[in-house]
C-alpha cells in the first residue's frame, strides 16, 4: 500500500436519491458494468463483497476493484484541485464531503489488502492520507456557515423571519464538524427568537348576549404545547416579555338556546316471531313422516305486537362565531373564517301495552325511562363551547402564518 499526500479533496453534492439509484443498481448490475458507466464506488463496493472471503480471488473482480479504485481516487483528486482553486468558502463544504467519502472507501478496501489474484498478480492501490484534509475543511467549512449565520441574523435583526430560520439551519450545519464552535450556542437562542412566530389568542363577545361567566376562560383553555411547533408559539394570555406577530381573535357573533320541547307519539311496532313447531300435513291430511318414520316438524311463525306511548325532550345551544387572523404590525386582516358549534339534549322516555318480543332494540333500550329535567341555558352555553373548543383550535394551528 503506497500513501501520497495530496491536496484535499471534495466529496460531490450527490443527494439521498441518487445514493439510493445507486445501491441499486449496485445490487443488480455487474461491478464491471458499474466501472465501464462511470459508477466507480458502487463497482467498488460491490467487487469488494465478491472477494471478501474468498481465497482464490477472480481477477476480473481484482482488476475492476483496483481500477475503480484508482479512477474514482482521480476523479476527487481532479474535483479538489479545481474547487480549491475556486477560491469560493461555500466549497470546504463540498471538500469535507469528499474526504469523507474517500476516507469511508479507504476503510472499505484495506481489510483486504493484500489483494492477489488467483493467477498471482497483486492489485496496487495508492491511498490518500485524509485526516489533515478533513480538519482543514471542518475548520473551513464550519467557518463559512457561521459568517453566513452571521449575516443572516442582520437580516433577521430588521424583521426578517426568514433569514432567522436559515441562520439558524446555517449553526446546525456546524454541528456535522464541531460539537462547541465559538459562540453558537447563544446565536441559535438568537435565531430561535427572531424567527419564532408568536400568536396570541383572545376572545370578543360580539354577540348582544351575556355569556356565561367563566365562559371566556373555559373556551381558551387551549392546549397550546400541542399546538406549538419549532417555529411557532401560541398564547392565550398577553405578556409583556413577548413580541407577538399575529392576533387570532374568535368573535362571538350570535348565542342562541331553544326552549324545551316535549313530544309524545303513539304508535305499533309488530314482528314475525317463531312460536314452538307444527306439524307438517301430507295431501291426505295425516302427519307426514320422513324417510326414517319420524313425524316432519316445522317451526310455527305468528306475528306479535306492542304499542308504544313515547316521549321525546330535546333543547338546542348554538354558538356563532368567526375566527379573524391579524398582522398586528400592521394590523391588516389576514383571515376570517365561519364557526359554529351546537349542544343538543335529547332523551327518549317509552312505555308499552302488548307483546314485549315484538318491540325493537331501540324501542327496548327506551323502556322503563323517565323524562329528565331540562338543562339549564348556561350548561347547554357551556357544551356548545366545548364542541367549539376543538374546531377553534384546529383552525387556529391551521392558519398560515409567516
């Protein structure tokens, strides 16, 4: 094994996708295949899992292994030369992906080393010392991300959520070459804030009613943990501390409780049902009897019938209301949307004359049950809030917002 010091390398900007074509087409063309098309690291590695273990080693895998090893070495040497000389900081990115890459190919074959072909003949591979390349471009490259973060976040410092979010993307990035870097830690808190998007939550009785007491807490008792996400935060009461963006206000346009109603009806419910056996009669008027002897049965249907005296009681609460979204810097409205909610009482109360076996499940289920007394306006009040609760919440974390 040979080892010449060269000048660092850069690992191609090949995506998940293309990594992935690869591995399969790895899994299913030959390596030589893979080393006529260009495809030196798949040849590789796919030659090098015909060789491990063997100890006659074919030649054609010995041969593709160390030309594909040489020509995809070539290829990041020639890569590294020309975006060194680019002179451009975004490229130690791409330098420090090549290292990798050569480092992680290195590792792959030397296990093997030495390689000799079953007809006597030894591969010859040239490594790439590596660590001093990668150090060089971790430093370099952590360096571009964070004078990129840095000028993100004077963008970030005039209201620019945007480039607060991708100063932050911009310091993670640093995580992939140093776990501690300068100050990073406090810019990412930095970045955090600027682009977190705030929105508080508040409630308007626009109706000309009276709510409830406490019904403006108990509507806003809103699980904000689960509605927040990375970049952004909910609130359901103001604070000083925080710079809010957006205002959802749910409006309370109209309230309205029907009366208690009582209905009664009376009506027959009858059913098919079977009732002990008879006897089947042949022509002549006698029992019939089957091939063994025995008298022919069949189950006797006769029809039963309940009526039933039934009460029905209902009540209805609605709640009307519309959601508006606003800029608070500017305080234009960004959206208005429809909401309603209804609590409904309803209690069936049932009683019978007849044959029980002719009734219903239902009808049996309401039996024996007693008219209730009505809810109270405020209770009802309260119910139709809570079925409002959650669709004022999914249209509150659904809203777009920057």
């Amino acid at each position: 094994m040979k080892e010449n010091p060269i000048s660092p390398s850069i690992r191609s900007g090949k995506n998940v996708m293309l990594i992935a074509l690869l591995a399969l087409l790895a899994a299913c063309v030959s390596p030589q295949k893979l080393l006529e098309t260009g495809n030196y690291d798949a040849a590789i590695y796919k030659s090098v899992n015909k060789l491990v273990g063997k100890k006659k080693k074919k030649e054609q895998y010995v041969y593709t292994l160390e030309t594909a090893f040489m020509k995809a070495t070539q290829t990041d040497v020639a890569a590294i030369e020309q975006l060194k000389k680019s002179q451009q900081a975004d490229k130690w990115v791409h330098i420090h992906r090549i290292a990798q890459r050569i480092d992680k190919r290195q590792r792959r074959v030397e296990p093997l080393l030495p390689i000799v072909a079953r007809n006597g003949i030894k591969a010859e591979f040239n490594f790439v010392k590596v660590n001093a390349l990668e150090q060089e471009a971790k430093t370099h490259a952590a360096h571009y991300h964070y004078e990129t973060a840095l000028q993100l976040l004077e963008q970030a410092k005039r209201g620019d959520k945007a480039a607060a979010r991708a100063a932050h993307q911009a310091l993670r990035n640093i995580d992939a070459y140093f776990e501690q870097y300068k100050d990073k830690t406090d810019l990412l808190a930095v970045a955090k804030r600027l682009g977190t998007t705030n929105i508080l939550i508040r409630m308007e009785n626009d109706s000309r009613s009276i709510l409830p007491q406490d019904f403006e807490r108990e509507l806003l008792q809103l699980n904000t943990v689960g509605m927040n996400s990375f970049w952004k935060n909910y609130y359901t009461n103001y604070t000083s501390k925080v710079n809010f963006d957006y205002e959802a206000v749910l409006k309370i346009q109209h309230l309205e409780v029907s009366p208690g109603r009582l209905t009664e009806r009376e009506f027959e419910e009858s059913k098919a049902i079977q009732d002990g056996f008879e006897y089947v009669l042949d022509e002549n008027g006698n029992v019939a009897k089957d091939t063994l002897g025995n008298d022919i049965k069949q189950p006797r249907q006769i029809i039963v019938s309940a009526l039933v005296l039934e009460s029905y009681q209902t009540k209805l609460a609605s709640v009307t209301a519309r959601l508006e979204l606003r800029a608070l810097e500017t305080s234009n409205l960004i959206s208005s949307k429809r909401l309603q909610a209804d609590a409904v009482f309803e209690h069936y109360a049932s009683t019978f004359q007849g044959d029980k076996r002719a009734l219903s499940p239902t009808t049996c289920e309401r039996i024996g049950n007693r008219p209730q007394p009505f809810p109270s306006d405020v209770s009802l009040i309260f119910e139709a809030g809570e079925q409002l609760k959650p669709i004022f919440k999914e249209k509150v974390r659904r809203m777009e917002v920057r």
